[in-house]
C-alpha cells in the first residue's frame, strides 16, 4: 500500500492555475512547480501524470470555477452592461489571463485545450451578446468585443494600450442602441 497523498490536489491545480496564468504554459519548468507548489516530483508526476496534465486539470479547474461563475455574473447580474463594462475594463474579478494564454500558446499546438478553449470562447461570445441591448447583428458584433477584450488584455500584459480602453467600444454600441 503507497503512502498516503500529502497535498490537496484541488489547493494545488489551483495554484498551478495561477502560476500558468502568470508566467503561460512554456514559461513554467517542471521544477518551477515543484518548488512553487511544494509538491515532490514523483508525485505530481503520479498524480498528473506530466507537466502538461497538470496544465490540462488547471485549465479545466480555471474554465469550471473562474470563467463559469463569471459569465454567470454576467448573464444574471442586475446590470449587465456594467458588468460587461467590467469586463472591458480588465478588473481582477473577471481575470480572463489563463483564457488569453492557453489560446494564444497552447490552442494552437494541442487540439484537448483547442477544443476546451473554443467553448469557453463561445460561451463568452453567447454572454456578451445576452449583455448588449438587443440589436440585430449582435452574435456578430459580440465575437468582436470577445477579440477585443482579449486583445486589449494580451496588449495590456505586454505594456501596451491600457484594457479599460474597450469601454469606448461599449459605450460606442450602447450609443447605437
């Protein structure tokens, strides 16, 4: 009979989620996880099989407890629109970073976080559109705030044009209405 496991695994996919979305999948060493995590090698290696199953279980948690539970908010929020404002304006309680990351690094290259990050993404583009005020070629124009608000995000993390400029775009639409 082995020993019994040491950690939570649920406390450390978390904060391997954390890790990835600061530093992305290539920037992250086995070794910066174990010293990070304080988890012995032979075991995350046992538990997650390699770096990348320990990435696939972070995203999943991070797409499940963080991205769900914030397009939840947003669709049932008593202001959608100012969630969505939210939203644009990059505040740490819509963190979208291991989102922007996994389809900027990984999507690419490996077709399990292709696929789980093209139902995030629609997911989002379905909310954003329930969030604008009812025109027709919404969907359409949804898909474009979803890019933006990535792009913005992804400009943002590289020094860039500040994320709270998509608010303009929103307000823009808004405008229209």
């Amino acid at each position: 009979m082995g020993r019994p496991r040491a950690f939570d695994e649920t406390e450390v996919i978390k904060a391997a989620a954390e890790l990835f979305a600061g530093r992305a999948y290539d920037g992250v060493s086995v070794d910066d996880l174990v010293t990070s995590l304080g988890v012995h090698r032979n075991s995350l290696y046992k538990v997650f099989g390699s770096k990348r199953g320990l990435y696939l279980a972070a995203l999943r948690w991070y797409l499940t407890e963080q991205v769900q539970p914030m397009l939840t908010g947003l669709r049932s929020g008593p202001d959608p629109a100012a969630e969505l404002r939210a939203l644009l304006g990059g505040t740490d309680r819509h963190d979208l970073d291991l989102l922007l990351l996994a389809v900027v690094e990984r999507a690419p290259v490996d077709q399990e976080v292709a696929d789980l990050v093209a139902e995030a993404l629609r997911d989002l583009d379905a909310t954003v559109a329930k969030a604008l005020p009812g025109q027709p070629g919404d969907d359409e124009i949804a898909v474009a705030l979803t890019a933006t608000i990535l792009g913005l995000r992804l400009r943002a993390r590289a020094g860039g044009v500040p994320p709270e400029a998509g608010t303009v775009l929103l307000h823009h639409i808004q405008s229209q209405a």
